[in-house]
C-alpha cells in the first residue's frame, strides 16, 4: 500500500492545546448561552406574573404556581427516593463473589465499566425519573386542590351512601395516588431487578440457585407491595362502578351500576380485594421461609379468580339472568340513572306538558282572537342576528380597519317609550387587515382599539330591508346613555399593543381628519423598567420592544385581550361559554361571560362531551366553547364574569350560590370571585341564560325528559334535534333568544327557545323554552310542551319544505331571485306556540348582485295546516295567515279551519298578473341580451320596472282595502 502519511516514516504532527485565550472565549460563550437560556425561561415565567398582577389576580399565580411546585418536588423526590433506595438496595445486598460462568464472566466487564461512575449514574437516574414523576404530579394540581379544599354537595349515592363529593373531589386523588404508588413500584422493581442481575443477585444460565436469598427477599417484598396496590385497587374499583360509564340500548353514554355491577362486579371486586391482601401477605412471608413457592401460588390464584370472578360471572349474569328479562333487572338501576342525570344537569324541575299543537279556529271570532294574541304572544325578531352582520358591515364599518363579528349578538334595550325590546347588538373593533399600510408600528401602536357599540331593533327594519339602527354612526349617537366608546379588548383583537407612550394613537377619523388619542387606563403591563421590556421582547419574539424610541415612560403592554381568554387565565378552573357577548353598562361597554363549574364524577349521572353537545349550524372556532373535548356528568353555570372593553378589567361573580364545585374553587383561590349582590342592577338586566349550558341541556332532554324506567328502556319516546332547515349544513338549528309567552305565562318573558322531534322523524314532537331573563323570579325555569304522536305536526324541516314547495311562494321567490340576479338568504325559523297550535315566521332576505349585504324583503308565515303565506310585512302575513286580509299574491288562502273571511281577491290577482308580466318583462330582456339586441334589452327592462311598480301598488292598495 502507498505511504498516505502519518506513518512512522513521515513526519509527525504535533496537536496543540488551545491558547489561553481561546479557551477563556468558548468559556464566555458557553455561559453567555447558559444566560440566554436562562433568560428566557426567565422572560416566560416573569412576564405571566406581571400580567397576572396587572389584572390583579396574581394570587391565582402563586396559589397555583406553588402547587404545581409543591407536587412536583414532593412526588419527585418520593419516586427519586424509591428507585435510589432500591437500587442501592440491592447493589449492598450483592454477593460478595460472583458465580464462575460465562454469563457472570461477560457482565464482569459491565460492573468494571460502571464501577468508577456508580455514584452519578444513581444520581442521573434517579434524577431524570424524579423529575419525569415531580412533571407528572404537577398536572395534578386541580386534583389536589379539590381534595384538599373540597365541600360536601349534601347528597349520597344510592348504593354506597356517599356523599358525591367522594366521587367528584376524593376519589380522583386516590387514583391518582393509586397510579403513582403502582408506578412506583414497577421502576423500583424493575431497578431492583436489573441491580441484582449486573451484580450476581438474580442468574440466568447459571448453575445452583437462580436467586441469593437476598435478592429473593428484597424482590418479594416490592412484589408484595405491588398486590398491596392491586388490593387496594380492588376496593377503589367497587366505587368506581358508580361512576363508570357503559352502553344501554336507550343511552349511549350510560354511567352508574346496572344490575350485572351490583350483583355481579361489586361482590367479585370485594373478593377479589381479599386475595390480593392474602397473596400480598404471602410475598411478605417470603422474608422469612426464603421461598417463592407460596407467593407463586397465590398470585396465580389471584389472577384466575380474576378471570373466574371478575370475568366469567359477571357475563354469566348478564348472559343468564339479566338478558332474558333485561327491563324489569334494569329498572331500579334506570331510575337512579335518571334522577342522578337530571340532577346533575339542573334539570330535575323540568316541567312536561301535553300541548295538541294542531288547534282549528271553528269561528270568525277564533281567527280575531288569535290574529289580536299574534301580535303579543311574542315579539318576532325579524333582525336575524346570524344573517345581518353583513349589513352592520357595510354601512357602520366607516373605516377598512374596523369589523363587526360574523354572528351578533341579541340583548335587551329600553326603547324611546321606556319598554324593553330585543335588540341585536355589535361592536365596531380593530380590523388589522383593514390598515391601509401595514408596519410595526401601524399595527402594534397606531391602530389600538375599535370604536363603539352599533345597535338595532329586533323586531323593525328600516325602508328598505336594512337594519332599523338604535345606536350608530362614528362616534355612535342614538338611544344609548353616553358612554367609554374605546374598545381596547374584544373577541376579535388578538394582537398586542402598546399604548401611553409617546406615539399617538389613532382614535377614529370624520370629515375634519384623524382624531389622536393617548390611552389612560390602568390596564396592561408597564414598560418604563428594561427589564420588563427585555423580557417581552423575548417573550413576543420583537427585539425592537428593547430599543424603539416610540416606548416611553408610561408606555404599557396590552395582550391577552379577548374576554374569553382573560376570564380562563384569571380562573383556569373554570369553562367558558362559547358566547362572550358585549353590553352597555354604567357608561362602560363590558363583555359579559359565562362560566361554568363541571365534574366528571358525578355518581349515576350519564356523561356528555361538551364539544358535541354544544355544536350547532353556528359553532365555529369563534363560538366554539372552551374545553369542549371535555366530558363532564355535572355541569352549573355558577359564575358571571365581565371584562371591561376599555381597561380590560375582569371580574368574577358568584352566580350560583349552591354550587359546591365553585365553594370548593372559592375556597382554593380566596377572594377571587365576588358575592351575587355584588351584581349592580344594570349588569343583572343584561345577564341571561348560557346558549351552551341550554344546548346541553336540550340534548340531554331528547332521552331524560323522560322519568319512567320502562319508557326510557324502550326508547319509543326519544327525541332528537332537527337540524337547520334554513342552511345547507345538516348541523342542528341553534337555539334562539326570543320574547315570548308561554301558554302558562301571563306577559312575554326574555326567553331561549328551541325544538324537537321525535327520533329520526320530522314531524314536531316538542318545544323548549326557558326563562333567560335574570332579574325574573323563573330565570332558569324549564319548559316543555310535548306535541301528541297520534297527530304529527310539521316541524322546522316540514315546515320549511311546506314553505318551499308552495307554488305561489315559489313564484315570487324565483321572480325576485332574478331581478337583479339576486340571492334569497331565509333568516331563523321561529317557532312559537298559539292557543294550542304553533306559529311558524320566517324573515326572508334578499341580497343583490350590486350590494354585498342582505336586506329584508318579506316574511314568510304558517299556522296549523293553513296555506303559507308570503308577505312584505310581518303584519300583512299574519293578516292574511288569520284571514282578515286576502293575500297579496297568488290565489285565495283560506283562513285555518278552512271558512270564509269575505275578503275579496281582486287586488291579489292584480298583484299576480304583474308579476307575470315583471317575469315575462324579465325573460325578453335575458333573451335580448344573449342576442345582443340592445334596443329590446332596453324596452324589456322598462316594461320589467313598470310591471313591478304596478305589482307594488297593487299590493298596498290591496293591504288598505282589507284593513
């Protein structure tokens, strides 16, 4: 081979030490890089501190912050100490001279290796298991507190006669001491069984014993620790059956004992609890007759009684004794379940009653009467809040960068005559898209806050269609007391923004120009300390937050700035309505937030995921509630939270004063959350009940409406949720907020409503109402109104369809989707119940080609099995709908229950015949146009315009005749 170099006849290279300088710099590297670790770590910590005592909760900081501490150093040691203390165990008990074989001469050289390393390789190992257990505990920290502070619910379980707390606040900590202790010791013995083999303790191939009697001992007795926790889990298993979920033919997620549990898993746990402790007694005994024999033997008793008892029994029962006669077994059990479940879900005062929903006026008087109780049964909110904010935008957006949200909001405000009426609501905030140039400074100093609430009535449009405003323009004038219109923290500002220091802001602009402003609140995190500004420079990934000269002295950091975010972090114990909604209150815009308190164990009470039960046509990440992957058996909207949208100002109230969940989170944060009277009388008329505890609610109300054991086994009497007939997405129809009356009520009540129907049909099977006003005696009351099966009435779907296949309808519909290419968009399906029969109205939009925002053009209107009508106003509708008026298009509607009115049709028909003119008009110009015949386009368009201002006259001259 060639000489490469390097060998012993080339020349010899000498590798010299680095200089003294070099290695002073890699040092100086090396430890500046430690800093910056450390500071960033630093920066993460400091900064959630500084924000938590900006809002003033910085109790909730430490109180969890040393929790987390506490369970991660006390569990971390506790599994550090166990595995050390084993593995030095068992290295003391080694044999002094290893076996002469082949398997003891090869791991020779392992014990030689690890020899000069023995005193840290027991320290790293036990290290990285302690701190993998200390960051494991420390998730445990709600669990904790709960145990520690938990508060009795004063009701017991049926079977065990425990408290529920028990089940909600004890026995989760138990398990998850169970699950340390059982992984405690499985490391310890799988430590202790690897030390005994590197040492000669445990052979393998070996000849004479496979084991010393050392080794034999200490193993024995973690094996006998580890059946110690078997047994004990054995007897947490019998509680357990309380809170296990299962399948029933009648309810999917089932929770509780069933007769197979009470007969059959809980004696078989009880006696299996007993052969555990035995066997764990015999691999005690092992310390002192040196023998696995017995410990053998018992474990493998244990494990086939296991099998035996734990297994094959229960599924003999099942099999045997239960299925044959499954209802009468099971009834005892359903009727816990049911009791448990309706309690859990605050729903045990939920009243059901029979409603016949198919009433036939059988005089002239009965159409007077019901067309006088149509105009205060309810007030009909035409103003879609799910379909106008489209209009909101276009005409009060003002500026690029301000947005409304794609859903408003449905609140109530006195009017000029001093009444309440349902208002839609919506704020006028940041739109950073919108800034016509986009740089750091435009967007995170400029541009801080939207401007204003915009208002408008529920129930009235302006000429036209539009929206009928109450509050509006920049800034906004109207009804509204004056108020802080700045709007520093809403749903849709996620950026930061530093505000207070030199550089202005820009307020809003009008005809005279840019109007600056300079924040004054107290709100957000101070700037004028370098430490604090190195740290969110690290913290936001922006180094210029160190040194821009547009941060000054009294330059403050806003961030964490939608309600629903505040209200989580300040309280992290609780879940948030998907729903932040804003109100006017004391002169102050404030976002008004619901919360809720769940458990998960909740004896007998079935389960739900609220991801699920909350989802509807609207849900989107936006509306979506928070945890909604969490599956709950207990749920109470206890607290009312509001967020300030000026200085951001959180505040928590006790809303449910019963709730033993919130007193033990009471108990656990102090002074976090206020008393109910602390509640000021204009944020109480603003409060209402949660859309998402109501859905919630309502899906458990499709089976536990139901309370008798054999009717809820059979299932006949299920409902289901319809979905939206007026969208295309198959989700279910979103409940809706409504004044309305209720047959047992005497006056219109704030109200959140919603249907049913029976289990994949489409007829109606019930409505739902509860009582959403909260300065009402019956806020929160539950009714029902179950419609006979023997007499379907049409629901949304059917009601929907029965709209849409209607000839006339269908006519107009099409002659005013063309004119103009436009769009139809239908607004919510209200359903309402009257004089034993249920009033269905429906807004119906249309959205030109030339404008991007719809507006409300006519109202759609059926009662019982009367023909639909379709009208320009709702009181035309209803007009008709009754039989006080002839309709103003199409044929003669006969009035409910098939009489006469004595209106005359003539003006209708003068209607219809200029709407097939308006259609033919229409038809010969798109003729024309294809042709590229201009002079016909032109004609056809002027006779188009002719035949429906004719078809306009026509229709008021027709509207006054019948009034």
């Amino acid at each position: 081979m060639p000489d490469r170099g390097g060998g012993p006849s080339g020349p010899r290279i000498r590798v010299g030490r680095p200089s003294r300088r070099f290695r002073t710099l890699l040092m100086t590297l090396g430890v500046l890089a430690v800093l910056a670790m450390l500071f960033v770590m630093f920066s993460g910590f400091w900064t959630d501190w500084l924000w938590y005592r900006s809002v003033h909760f910085s109790s909730v900081f430490t109180t969890t912050l040393w929790t987390k501490i506490g369970l991660f150093f006390s569990f971390g040691v506790v599994m550090a100490v166990a595995v050390g203390v084993n593995i030095w165990l068992a290295h003391r008990l080694r044999p002094p001279l290893s076996a002469m074989s082949v398997e003891q001469q090869s791991l020779d050289r392992y014990r030689m290796g690890v020899a000069p390393f023995k005193k840290w390789a027991l320290v790293a190992v036990t290290a990285v298991i302690g701190l993998i257990a200390g960051a494991s505990a420390s998730g445990e920290w709600r669990t904790w507190l709960q145990w520690v502070n938990g508060v009795p619910f004063g009701t017991t379980d049926p079977q065990f006669h425990k408290d529920v707390s028990f089940y909600a606040f004890d026995l989760p900590w138990y398990r998850f001491l169970l699950s340390f202790g059982f992984a405690c010791a499985v490391l310890s013995l799988v430590a202790a069984v690897l030390t005994h083999y590197l040492y000669g303790g445990l052979r393998l191939t070996s000849p004479g014993s496979r084991a010393t009697a050392a080794a034999t001992g200490h193993l024995s007795v973690l094996l006998g620790l580890f059946v110690s926790l078997k047994a004990v889990a054995y007897w947490l298993d019998r509680y357990g059956l309380a809170v296990k979920s299962s399948g029933l033919k009648s309810a999917d997620n089932w929770t509780g004992l069933r007769y197979v549990d009470a007969n059959a898993y809980l004696p078989a746990k009880t006696i299996l609890f007993f052969i555990a402790a035995i066997c764990a007694v015999l691999f005690f005994a092992t310390l002192w007759r040196r023998t696995w024999q017995l410990p053998v033997i018992g474990f493998g008793l244990m494990v086939l009684s296991a099998v035996l008892i734990g297994g094959l029994y229960p599924a003999i029962v099942q099999k045997f004794q239960v299925q044959p006669n499954e209802q009468a077994k099971e009834a005892p059990y359903i009727k816990q379940n049911i009791k448990a479940t309706r309690d859990a879900y605050d729903i045990q005062d939920s009243e059901v009653k029979s409603y016949k929903g198919n009433y036939k006026p059988a005089s002239e008087e009965d159409r007077q009467r019901l067309r006088d109780d149509a105009d205060t049964v309810a007030s009909m909110r035409l103003l879609d809040p799910n379909v106008v904010s489209p209009a909101f935008q276009q005409q009060q957006q003002v500026r690029s960068y301000y947005q409304f949200p794609s859903t408003l909001d449905v609140d109530r405000y006195k009017g000029k005559d001093g009444k309440e009426q349902d208002t839609v609501i919506g704020l006028r905030e940041l739109n950073l898209a919108g800034i016509p140039e986009r740089n750091w400074i435009n967007d995170h100093f400029k541009y801080t806050h939207g401007y204003g609430a915009v208002t408008a009535k529920g129930t009235e449009t302006a000429d036209g269609g539009g929206p009928q405003y109450t509050e509006s323009d920049l800034p906004t004038k109207g009804q509204l007391p004056k108020y802080e219109q700045r709007v520093y923290y809403g749903e849709k500002t996620t950026q930061y923004s530093i505000v207070g220091g030199p550089q202005k802001e820009l307020d809003y602009s009008d005809d005279s120009g840019e109007k600056g402003y300079r924040y004054q609140g107290k709100s957000g995190v101070s700037l004028s300390n370098p430490i604090n500004r190195a740290a969110y420079a690290v913290a936001f990934g922006e180094p210029q937050i160190l040194y821009s000269g547009a941060i000054g002295d009294k330059s403050r950091i806003l961030y964490n700035r939608t309600p629903k975010e505040r209200v989580e972090s300040v309280a992290p114990w609780l879940t948030i309505d998907g729903d932040a909604y804003p109100a006017v209150i004391d002169g102050r815009i404030q976002w008004i937030v619901d919360a809720y308190t769940t458990s998960n164990g909740y004896p007998y009470a079935s389960r739900t995921t609220l991801g699920e039960s909350t989802a509807d046509s609207l849900t989107n990440g936006q509306r979506a509630v928070v945890a909604q992957q969490n599956q709950v058996n207990y749920i109470r909207n206890s607290v009312k939270a509001t967020v300030d949208a000026y200085d951001g100002t959180v505040k928590l109230y006790q809303w449910d004063t019963k709730d033993p969940v919130l007193k033990t989170w009471m108990k656990a944060f102090p002074g976090t959350v206020e008393k109910k009277s602390s509640i000021s009388p204009d944020l109480l008329a603003h409060l209402r009940y949660p859309q998402d505890l109501f859905k919630v609610q309502r899906q458990l109300l499709t089976t536990y409406h139901v309370t008798d054991p054999g009717t809820f086994y059979t299932g006949s009497e299920r409902w289901q949720i319809p979905s939206d007939p007026t969208t295309k997405s198959g989700n279910a129809v979103p409940p809706y907020y409504l004044s309305m009356k209720m047959p047992d009520q005497k006056a219109q009540a704030f109200s959140l409503t919603t249907t049913f129907t029976p289990n994949k049909k489409d007829n109606l099977g019930a409505f739902m109402a509860v009582d959403a006003d909260a300065t009402s005696a019956d806020y929160g009351r539950v009714r029902l109104l179950k419609l006979p099966a023997q007499t379907p009435v049409p629901g949304p779907q059917l009601a929907q369809s029965k709209f849409n296949s209607d000839p006339t309808i269908a006519n107009e519909l099409n002659i005013l989707k063309k004119f103009g290419d436009s769009e139809i968009e239908y607004g919510n399906l209200l359903t309402v119940p009257l004089h034993d029969g249920l009033l269905y109205v429906e807004p119906v939009y249309l959205r030109g080609a030339n404008t991007n925002y719809p507006l409300l053009k006519k109202v759609l209107v059926s009662y019982g099995d009367s023909k639909p009508v379709l009208e320009n106003s709702l009181k035309d509708a209803l007009d008709v709908v009754f039989g006080k008026k002839a309709p103003s298009t199409g044929s003669e509607n006969p009035p409910p229950g098939g009489g006469q009115t004595g209106e005359q049709p003539p003006a209708g028909q003068t209607v219809q015949q200029a709407l097939t003119d308006a259609e033919k008009a229409y038809d010969d110009g798109e003729k024309a146009r294809v042709a590229g015949d201009w002079a016909a386009y032109g004609e056809a368009q002027k006779r188009l315009k002719d035949a429906l201002d004719r078809a306009a006259k026509a229709s008021e001259k027709g509207g006054k005749a019948s009034d």
